[in-house]
C-alpha cells in the first residue's frame, strides 16, 4: 500500500461519526516534520506531547507515531520534486488527523503552496487559530490577556481557489479584452470601469456553501464557550467586494437565523429588542429610528424597509428572545476588516470568535497572534468533516532553521488542540499548565526572552520543551 514508509505495527485508527472523531486509546497519528525550523521545533512537540499523554493517562493511552514526509525531506527520500507523495496523501486519508511542521512556499513562482494543498486535497475547510494570553509573556499590548480570541478562517475558497493569469499571457490578455469588451458594459452597475491592458488577473471566488459550513462550525465552537463567550463576529470587506465578502456576512446572518434560530441572535435584533422592552409602547418607526442613526434622512423606500424589519423582528422572536432571553443566546455580529484589526487592539475583550474568508483570516491571525506574543505563540488547526491536520500558524522561519533556538510554543499549543480534539483534556490541560508556568517563571525562548522586562537569558528550543514538561507538576 506504502512506497517508502511503514505504519507502525502497534496501534489503530481514528475513524469518524457524523463529522467526529472515534478514538482508540492508541491511535495511530502521522505526523510530517516540516522544512527549516520545523526540525528543532517538532521533535520538542513529540516529547511534550508524549510526556503528557504518559503523566496524564499511566500508559493507559499513548499515541503511535507514523512519520510521512512532505517538503524537502520528502524529496530526499521520494526523488526531485516529490514534495508531497502520495504514500502522504493515503497516511492521512487513512489515519485522519495528523500534525505537521511549517513547509516552504517559493514566493512570485515555483511549486504551489503544499500546506494548502493538503488543505484543499482533504477539504479541511475551517483553519481554526485560537490567540490566548498566557500570563508573563511579553507584549507589545499594556492589556494582552484581555484578548481571547479564536480565529474561524475559510481554508478552501478565496485566494486559496484563487485563479490568476500573468500579466501579459495569451489567456491573461484575451480575458481582459472580454472583460472589457463584453462583460463590464454588460453590467451597468460596473459603469465605464476598464481593466488596465498591462494587470495580472486574479479572481476570488466566495461561495454560499463554503461561507456557511464555516459559520456553522463557528457557531457550534461558540455553544461550547463559557456565557460571556459566546459571540459569532463575522468579518468582511463587504463594503468594497458587495458579492463575495458583502455575501459571506449575508449567508453568515442567513444561517444563524435560520439553522440556528433558538441558538442565536444578531446584533440588530438585539437592538431593536432591547428598545423595545426599555419602552413597550415605542413605534415601530421610533424603534427603527433607534437602530438607524441616518433614519430621518433615508428615501422613503429605505425608512420603510427598517421599519419592515423591525416588524418583522419583533413578530417572528419577540417570543422566543424577547423580555431579556436574547441575552442567554449567542450574539451574531459582523465587522468590517479594516476597523476590527484596531478593534482587537483597541477593545479585544469586546470579541470572542472571528469569522471570515480566507485572507482576511490569514492577516488576522498573525495581527492576533503578535498581541499575545508572537507567531512563537499561534497555535492552529484544520479542521474538515471527516479529517484533521493540526499546524501552527507560523511558517518555516528559514533563518533559525536548525540552531535549537525558535520557540516551539505555537506547534506545542497546536499540538494541544489536537488532544482536545482527540478528547484527551487531561494530557491537553497538563501540557498548558506547564507552558504558562514556565513562561510565568521567565523560562522562555529567544523571541519572548528578548523582550521581557528585565531580559532573561533565553533557553533553547528543547529547553523549552523540557521546562514545560518538569511544570506539569
Ligand atoms: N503553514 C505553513 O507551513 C506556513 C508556511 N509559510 C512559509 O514559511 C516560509 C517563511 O515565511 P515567513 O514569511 O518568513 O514567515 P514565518 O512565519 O516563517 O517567520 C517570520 C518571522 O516570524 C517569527 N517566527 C515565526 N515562527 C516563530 C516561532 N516558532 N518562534 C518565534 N518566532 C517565530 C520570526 O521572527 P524573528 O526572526 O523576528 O524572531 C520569523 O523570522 C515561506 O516559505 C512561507 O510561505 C508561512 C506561513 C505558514
Ligand atoms: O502555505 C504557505 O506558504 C502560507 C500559508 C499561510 O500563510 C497560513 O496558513 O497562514
Ligand atoms: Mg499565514
């Protein structure tokens, strides 16, 4: 079945039910040790992460490693440009959750990027990338631990489907021409815009299918959020891009109050709610000219269509969420891009899961990442219906790359979420006590050492892994 590599012989499979993983007290999981710093940074994950499932569980659970290949070691091992064999692609379908470490992509040419192709091979559609403070750490911010955010970033669509045409190229010009010729006067909306004869092309596409299963899962993680948690942002540039990221907000909104109606309430709702129960006796037209600061200087069809959804509001849920009971739900909201990366700095504990499409996602939970110390400290996941590859959000780091020194914390944390997945708190809750003692306790690689207040000496990248695991107490 395998070219080069060979499972172990002890050990079994995770399968999946509706969408969940079923696991075995010894699962098999794959693992790929990633380019540059991956090889300091992973071997510290394994041992931290056995050490815990070891203290937490008495030999009673513990993982068997598979190591698969992708990146450089793999075209070691498989030939020139076998970066992503297939022995890899059957040892994840087969095993379906895996870790990994950064791998490279070439900037402007060479190989597409095979951290999203293995994205998009197993559909792992949400990139989840939680942005936690763990007390001591150093920070740019006066207040860090007031953010705890989790980022729900679609892993499939947008760029990552993004198809571009060079400038210049055959296909690149003839679509420019129809465009300009054809499909833009065709569209009056678009006016006398013209597509410059010299850009490169790329599109974006955002679907209705890809928006909302991402929502969905951002809902479900929002149910599982302590009270003052449970909050759904959706995030956007729909001002700008009405169709793709003005429709994710709208397909976001048009899930949670459809699929998810007794569960959820949206910021709008709230309002108009509220005042109605601050005053039982406002109009309708009152009521909407609470919501819309512009009220009283809209068209007649505008004023009509507020005061149409405030009726239709308070008709459909006064029952369900009125009287108080939305506060009980989960709030659904939407920001536009721009503004919430000052809003995470400017007022992070107002939020709690940031839903958006790709890119959006991509900036984001690096910006969210570097208030809670860095990419040293991101953590993430990729999660799909039927698979799951845990990677943390960094990249390869390439100039730290074998010298013991980058902070393994993000691909440890990473590898925290994937025993929570596996519903193995235990060893999880073990692994983060110890890597907030020792960041408590000034124990800290070279990224955070450099700036603590005085500086620390700062440890190695297997140093670090150690002191978390002499802190599980
Ligand atoms: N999922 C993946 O595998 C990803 C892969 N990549 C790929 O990685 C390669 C390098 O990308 P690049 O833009 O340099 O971004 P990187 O995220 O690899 O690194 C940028 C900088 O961030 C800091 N940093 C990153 N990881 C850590 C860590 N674990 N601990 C402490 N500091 C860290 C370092 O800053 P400093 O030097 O200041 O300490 C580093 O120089 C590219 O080929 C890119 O495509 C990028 C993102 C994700
Ligand atoms: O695949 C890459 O090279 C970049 C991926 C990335 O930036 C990310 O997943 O955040
Ligand atoms: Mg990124």
């Amino acid at each position: 079945m395998y070219e080069k590599i060979t499972p172990p012989t002890s050990g079994s499979k995770i399968t999946f039910k509706n969408g969940e993983p079923v696991v075995p007290d010894n699962p098999i999981i794959p693992f790929i040790r990633g380019d540059g710093t991956g090889i300091d940074i992973w071997p510290a994950t394994q041992k931290v992460l056995d050490a815990a499932v070891a203290k937490a569980y008495q030999g009673k659970r513990q993982i068997s490693w598979f190591k698969i290949y992708a990146g450089d070691e793999a075209c070691d091992l498989y030939g020139t440009y076998q970066y992503l064999p297939e022995d890899t692609l059957t040892a994840i379908k087969e095993y379906g959750v895996a870790i990994k470490g950064p791998l490279t992509t070439p900037v402007g040419g060479g190989i597409r990027s095979l951290n999203v192709a293995l994205r998009q091979i197993f559909d792992l559609y949400a990139c989840v990338r939680p942005c936690r403070y763990y007390a001591g750490t150093p920070s740019p911010h006066k207040n860090p631990e007031k953010l705890d955010v989790i980022v729900y970033r679609e892993n499939t669509e947008d760029i990552y489907l993004g198809i571009e045409w060079k400038q210049g190229s055959e296909v690149g010009s003839r679509l420019i021409s129809i465009l300009n010729k054809e499909l833009i006067p065709a569209t009056p909306e678009h006016g006398k815009k013209q597509i410059p004869l010299d850009a490169g092309i790329g599109i974006k596409p955002i679907s209705k299918t890809g928006s909302q299963r991402l929502v969905r899962r951002a809902i479900k993680h929002a149910l599982t959020l302590p009270k003052h948690k449970q909050q759904v942002t959706l995030v956007h540039k729909g001002n700008i891009m009405k169709y793709t990221e003005g429709a994710f907000r709208d397909w976001g909104y048009e899930l949670a109050t459809t699929e998810f109606r007794q569960e959820c309430v949206t910021e709008r709702e709230s309002w108009i709610l509220s005042n109605k129960e601050k005053n039982p006796n406002l109009s309708l037209e009152d009521n909407a000219r609470q919501i819309d600061p512009g009220f009283d200087a809209l068209t007649q069809e505008k004023k009509a269509q507020i005061v149409k959804e405030v009726e239709t509001v308070l008709n459909s849920i006064w029952d369900s969420h009125g009287n108080g009971k939305w506060k009980d739900k989960i709030m659904v909201n939407d920001r536009i891009a721009d503004s919430i990366f000052q809003q995470i700095q400017t007022r992070p504990d107002e939020y709690s899961i940031l839903a958006t499409m790709n890119l959006n996602g991509d900036y984001l939970s690096d910006a969210a990442a570097a208030i809670v110390g860095g990419l040293g400290m991101g953590p993430g996941a990729n999660i799909g219906d039927a698979c799951a590859v845990f990677e943390a959000t960094h990249g390869t780091a390439p100039k730290h790359a074998g010298l013991d020194k980058i902070n393994p914390g993000s691909v440890i944390l990473s590898g925290v979420m994937m025993l929570e997945y596996l519903g193995w708190q235990e060893a999880a809750d073990l692994i983060k006590k110890g890597l907030g003692d020792a960041i408590a306790q000034g124990q800290v690689t070279y990224d955070l050492a450099r700036l603590m207040e005085p500086p620390v000496e700062p440890l190695k990248c297997s140093e670090f892994a150690d002191a978390i695991i002499q802190h599980f107490g």
